[in-house]
C-alpha cells in the first residue's frame, strides 16, 4: 500500500479529514495531517481494520527553522499485521507550538512526547505527565531548536547545605521523634 | 493493644547502583517488600549526541552513533548507513551485503553475551559472567582484526565499507563459530533447568503481548511476549530474505521466557553467521565506486594528482546528500533500530533522530514491577537489557 492508498483508507474512517499522502525520497509512504484532530486520526489508524497501525516505532519532531510552519512532528508507524509501515506528519507553527496527545491511542507516546517537549517545546495538550524527560528540570531553552546555540557556557548551579545550630539539630530530631511515633 | 502502623516507604535506587547497568534512578515507593509504584528518573547520561551530529559531515556522524548503544555498535552505524544510502539512491554490492549481515549477527552475539553475563551475575550466578565474557573476547578480538578497534569499530561507511578485510579474517570468524554451540550449551547448562535461576525469573516481570505492543516493546522483550516481529522477516533488508532462520517467539512474558528468545536468537545468529561467511570471497569489492563517496586507494593518492584531490576533497568537504527524509529500520539486539535522517542538501544532516529501543524498556519497566517484589526488580531489569547510553543518547 502506497502514501495514496493509505490516505483513501483513512479517508474512509474518518470522512472529513483533510489528509495529503505525500512522496518520500526512501519509498515510505508519508501522510500529512492537520495538527486539531491528530488524537481522532491516530485513532482511526490504529483501529480501521484495513490499516491496524498498532505499533508506534517513533515519535520525534523536526525544526525547519526559519521556514514557517516552522515545526514538523513525525509519528513512524507500523502495522504488524497488514506489513505496512507509514509516517505520519503533522505540520506546526513557530509560535506557540502544541498538538494535542496521542497517549490514549498508543500508551508507549508518553516518553516519546516527554521528550519532544524537552528538547524542541512542542506542548501536547492533555498529556499525563509533561515535564521534561533528558534534560534537568529547571533548564532554560529546548536544546535541539535550530536558533538554540551549540555551545553554550552556564555557571555550575550549586546549593548550600542547610546551616542549623546545634541547638536548631537537636529540636529538629526531637520533633521529628515526636510526628513519628 | 496499639493499632498496627502501616505506611509505605520510599527508596532511591541509584542513580549509582551495580545492577542499573549504567546510571538509571528508580525511585520505589515499597509496602513491605512489594512494589506499591515506581518512577524511573533518566538523563543522566544524555550528552547530545543529536544535536552533535548536525554539526559534523555525514561520514562523521558514524563514531557519534556507535556510542549511543555501545554495546550494539555495529547495528547503529549499519542502520545509520542504510538510510543514508537510500536518500543518496546508491546501492552497495553484494559482498558488502554479506559482511554487513556478518558483522550485524556477530554484534547481536556479542550485545547477548554482554546481557546474559550481567543478568546472571545479577540473580546470583557469578560464572555465567566469567563464561560470556570469555566468548565476547573472541568477538572483540575480531573487531580489533577487522579496524583496530575493540567495542566501536566505525567500519561500516556510507557507500560500504571502510576497507576491505584482513588476512585470517575468515579463520577468525570460523574458530569461533565452531567454538561457539558448545559453548552455548554450557551456558545453558548452567542456567536453563537450574532450579535457583527458574525460582527467581519465572512468573517475574510478566508483560502480556497486548501491553508490550502498546509500549513499542519489540525484539526480544516483544517476542518473548508472543509479538511476532522481527525487522529481519517483515521488512527484509540486505538480503536478509535468502538466509535460512527462525525468529524465536514465546508466550509467557516473563524474565525467564526472554532469557529463552536470548539465547535462542543467539542460536539462529550462529546458523546466519555460517550462511554468510561461506559466501563471503576473502578479497573483493568493499564499497561502492563512487569518486564522491568513496576515497581513492592509498597508493593511488600518493601517486596520482586526481587521487589526491578526490582525496582532499572527501576528508575536507564530504560528500552532498539530496534533500529528503529516510527511515531505514534494522533488527538490533534490543528490537527496531533505526535513524530517522532528514537532509537538506548540504554536506551535514539537517536532522538524526536515532529510534532508542532501550528508551521505551525503560519505560515499561513500571508495568513490569508494579505489585511484585523488590528483589524482582534486579531481574526484571537485567531482562530487559537497557542501554542507558541509549536512553539518553
């Protein structure tokens, strides 16, 4: 089944869908969808009997700075049964980047988005847990962006240890004994 | 008489601790000894390996992806290479084929023996260890044989291979393949109906086939849960269709059936090894003849002007990659690997997004452990042979 073929499928599940197949320079077929509906045609490729997406190989995204729309997400699917392989694509702005989540059709998305808002600050909206994945928590910037320097110098961030008295220590540990018991 | 407290306990696990093979944090919320939830932490290893390989030349993204998974070396830069290839619409010839599909199986012998080693050790059996790493010993002095170099060799290139093979390659190959099966048979020996290994691994970590599809969990994790893919067989890629082997698919789910699939691929591996290497001519053609990709023979660039410049020009500037996108998916030893290149044109990848299996079993490893015991959570990790390399690229 080709890009085409596919997309007629879809187009049979979801009727009103604004699908595009599209040609790949490796021969894979490529479908292009619009970034509202994206959780209901995930869905629909996961469920059509036909089509029976029910792996998903890949998610990552991909900055094409400075052309606009600026962002492409990219779900790699497979469908086991019917041997078929498909990349689906959702095309996003530079400005205030989000699609909503595909977790509830394919659970194994939920690091996978973790990590493109990470590193590239795709927002999927309705996500479990969207906190950032690889890098450290209270990091500034999303490293894989395209105007995101290479290099980059940062002071090392450290903590002082908590300072108490003596006196401040043995009132602690005695309140302490006191909530545990 | 006092009411009995009961309250869970949270536990660090890690991110320094012998067992995560690398630097993995669980953090474990306990009931006693079960497992109320866990939550791993990663990232400790990620160094950007992605964002480095936008800025390096396309032949020298090679060494970057070797070390992502470094245990599965040789599949990385295969998988790279191919999706490379097929963006510039170039095919290698037949014998490099073979030795890509040679090196591949061999690395998959050696990324097993690296698991089954630690896994063993994990659980209790401390000679298993010593064992495999005997044999991987073997594999790595090939690798030294073959490029100079033990666990990241780079000799899979774009367009082929680096250089052709070395005198005795073919003897080194074949004293281990004969060397081998018995080995094998003595690991198993040691683990298959060893009544310690069966109590602490059967039953433990289920995963049914529906949660494992769901979770992207293919390779071996994936088939000892009964899903049925293998790359190899579904998406046929070098010429993997005219090789004679089985791909092991169990039922169970458990640590102990993936140990199974394991050592049973390690099996069918050896049978492609001896398919391949009686097919593979001692010298011959090792990359493709491209004056652009390929550089000239040594002894042609110290005599020739032309050679020179070819020369000159492949190490200064590369080689241009047409603008598209490619996806070449290869079976791994831990399932699907594959890198997502997307080109612009221009002498350096717009994009590498490497596909982690490792990633995607370490996130399943919370439907794994959740409800069992904590000293099960050593062999469920052991089982599912994470990378942490990989993890965080």
């Amino acid at each position: 089944m080709d890009s085409t073929t596919i997309a007629a499928a879809l187009k049979a599940a979801v009727p009103d869908a604004e699908v595009e197949p599209a040609e790949s320079r490796d021969g894979h077929a490529v479908i292009y969808a619009p970034a509202v509906r994206i959780a209901e045609i995930a869905r629909a490729l996961r469920d059509a009997p036909e089509l029976r997406f029910g792996f998903l190989a890949e998610l990552t995204a991909v900055d094409f700075f400075p052309r606009e729309p600026r962002y492409e997400v990219v779900y790699v699917l497979v469908s086991i049964e019917r041997r078929l392989r498909l990349r689906l694509k959702v095309r996003l702005p530079g400005t205030d980047a989000h699609l909503s989540t595909v977790t509830g059709v394919w659970p194994a998305a939920n690091w996978l988005e973790r990590e493109v808002w990470d590193l590239f600050g795709i927002a999927f909206d309705g996500h479990p847990d969207p906190r950032r994945l690889l890098m450290p928590e209270d990091w500034d910037g999303f490293p894989l962006r395209k105007d995101y320097p290479v290099q980059i110098r940062m002071p090392a961030r450290t903590h002082e240890a908590l300072q108490v008295t003596e006196e401040e220590f043995r009132q602690n540990v005695q309140r302490d004994r006191l909530t545990r018991r | 008489m006092p009411e009995l407290r009961s309250e869970t306990m949270t536990v660090n696990m890690g991110p320094q601790h012998p067992s995560t093979h690398g630097v993995l944090r669980l953090v474990l919320e306990l009931d006693g000894e079960i497992i109320r939830s866990l939550a791993p932490t990663i990232g400790y290893l990620h160094t950007g390996i992605e964002k480095t390989a936008e800025q390096k030349k396309w032949q020298q993204v090679i060494p970057l992806v070797e070390r992502m998974d470094y245990l599965s070396a040789q599949s990385n830069s295969l998988a790279f290479c191919l999706s490379v290839e097929r963006l510039l619409g170039i095919e290698v010839p037949e014998r490099v084929r073979l030795i890509r599909i040679l090196l591949a199986e061999l690395q998959r012998i050696n990324s097993h023996l690296v698991w089954l080693g630690t896994h063993g050790m994990e659980v209790g059996a401390v000679s298993v260890m010593l064992y495999c790493f005997r044999e991987r010993e073997l594999l790595l002095n090939i690798n030294e044989l073959i490029a100079g170099f033990r666990l990241f060799p780079s000799y899979m290139r774009i367009g082929g291979l680096r250089e052709d093979l070395p005198r005795g390659f073919h003897d080194a190959v074949r004293a281990f393949l004969d060397r081998f099966p018995g080995k094998l048979d003595e690991y198993e020996d040691l683990l298959t109906k060893n009544e310690i290994y069966l109590e602490r691994t059967r039953g433990v970590g289920r995963i049914s086939k529906e949660n494992a599809l769901a979770l992207s969990l293919v390779g071996p994790i994936g088939r000892a849960a009964g899903v049925d893919y293998d790359v190899r067989k579904a998406f046929p890629y070098l010429g993997y269709e005219s090789f004679d082997f089985a791909v092991p698919v169990r039922t169970e789910g458990d640590v102990y059936a993936r140990y199974l699939v394991r050592v049973a691929e390690m099996r069918e591996s050896l049978k492609i090894c001896r398919q391949a290497l009686d097919r593979i001519t001692p010298t011959g053609a090792f990359a493709i003849d491209d004056p652009r990709i390929t550089p000239p023979p040594k002894d042609r660039v110290y005599t020739e002007m032309e050679a020179l410049i070819q020369h000159f020009l492949i190490y200064s500037q590369g080689f241009t990659v047409p603008a598209g996108e490619a996806y070449v998916p290869v079976e791994g030893p831990r399932g699907e690997q594959g890198f997502y290149v997307v080109a612009d044109g221009t002498n350096r990848p717009w994009r590498v997004k490497s596909r982690a299996p490792s990633l995607l079993a370490c996130q399943a490893l919370e439907h794994m452990v959740v409800g069992g015991l904590i000293a099960d959570v050593i062999a469920v990790i052991g089982s599912i042979d994470v990378v942490m390399g990989d993890v965080d690229r």
